[in-house]
C-alpha cells in the first residue's frame, strides 16, 4: 500500500473527504485553503489513495517542547466511514512513527475526543499512552 504526502491543491481536494469525516464543521473550500496555508507552516498530508480517492489520511507537524524533546504532533487521523476497519490508520500511525525514528525524534503525540473509542483501541494497541488532560480556554 502506498502512502502519499500531499503537496499540491490536487492532492488536498482528494484527502477533503476523508478530513471532511474528522472535522464536519468545515466544508471543502475551508479545508482546501486551510490545509494549502498549514503545509507552509511545515504541516504535512500523508494519505492512502485508493481507486482515485483518499480513504485515509494523517496530518502531522514537527513540534519540540521541554516536556516531550523534538517529537511529531499528529493533528488529524481519519478514515472514510465505508472504509474503517481495513488497517489503514494503523499503516498511517506506523508511518509516522517511522518518520519521527528516522530523525531521532523523543516520540509521537496526538490529542482525541473522549468520545472516539475505536480511535483509542488503537492508539493503545500501537503503545501510545494515555499520559495527560488537554485543556482548553475559547478566546
């Protein structure tokens, strides 16, 4: 299975769906420009493309903090619904996970909602931890 960084507004409107199923809230034109200006603040696209579309795609970024050292945030993780349970997140999660090897990188980090019981099935069957609460304060 091959894996793709996305790098063109081409390859962004094919992953729009599968992105479209983690953040409803946003329609295609708000995920075409906003993905288009993350991928120029070192946001990076991976997706597995399947039959001309994106079934799955990760969306992660280098970070480095005091409490973590130099490791990759993963934003986003989703599969199209018609195509869950098939490995393809775990084959994105195994992707990263190589890429922040391969740099020497502490680790890898992701924040989810409470509510996504298979996403965290997963996690936990990769090795991630759950290590803290994220907090957040609306301005």
């Amino acid at each position: 299975m091959n894996i793709q960084i996305a790098s063109t507004r081409e390859d962004i409107a094919k992953c729009a769906e599968v992105l479209r199923a983690l953040r409803p809230h946003l329609d295609d034109k708000a995920i075409l420009d906003t993905v288009e200006q993350m991928l120029q603040e070192g946001y990076i696209l991976a997706f597995i493309e399947q039959q001309g579309r994106a079934v799955a795609a990760v969306g992660y970024r280098y970070l480095q903090y005091l409490h973590h050292g130099k490791h990759f945030y993963i934003d986003d993780l989703s599969t199209l619904p018609t195509e869950r349970k098939k490995g393809y997140a775990g084959l994105l999660l195994d992707f990263v996970m190589a890429q922040a090897r391969d740099r020497g990188y502490a680790c890898v980090t992701l924040d989810s909602g409470y509510q996504r019981y298979d996403a965290h099935r997963l996690y936990l069957n990769k090795g991630f931890i759950l290590s803290s609460h994220h907090f957040v304060k609306k301005i």
